[in-house]
C-alpha cells in the first residue's frame, strides 16, 4: 500500500469536494479517500499495483481541477 497526497489549486465550494473525492474512490485500488478542503490536498490510500498517483491527477484534472503536485510514500 501507498499513501498518495495530491495538492490541488483552491477549491471553491464543498460540492466541489465531493465530486472529487467520489471520483477517485470510484477508481480501482483506492481506499481511505479523504478531501481537505481548507488546505486543498487529497489524501488516498492504493494498492500500487492497481493504480498510482499519476492516474489520481489524471482523474482530479479530468474533472476540472488543478493537480499542483503529487507525493507518494510507501505506509
């Protein structure tokens, strides 16, 4: 498992939040989603061998938002 911290730009609203946080729960090897709204970060366990934190951003920026930086470490 790895833990995955993607900082976003501002968000701007908590619907905003919850779209992001379901669409990356919604893709495969993704546990423990967490969107921190005040700080604009999302915090993701995965299974690496599933997915990474190269295809988290990929997602997020899909739905319209802006990845600023990706940080993966080994938990």
């Amino acid at each position: 498992m790895e833990k995955v911290i993607l900082q976003l730009g501002a968000l701007a609203c908590p619907s905003c939040m919850q779209k992001i946080e379901a669409g990356v729960k919604a893709q495969p090897g993704v546990e423990n989603v967490k969107v921190l709204f005040n700080a604009s970060k999302v915090k993701a366990d995965i299974d690496a061998s599933q997915t990474s934190g190269d295809k988290l951003k990929e997602v997020i920026e899909n739905l319209g938002y802006e990845v600023e930086s990706v940080k993966v470490k080994a938990i």
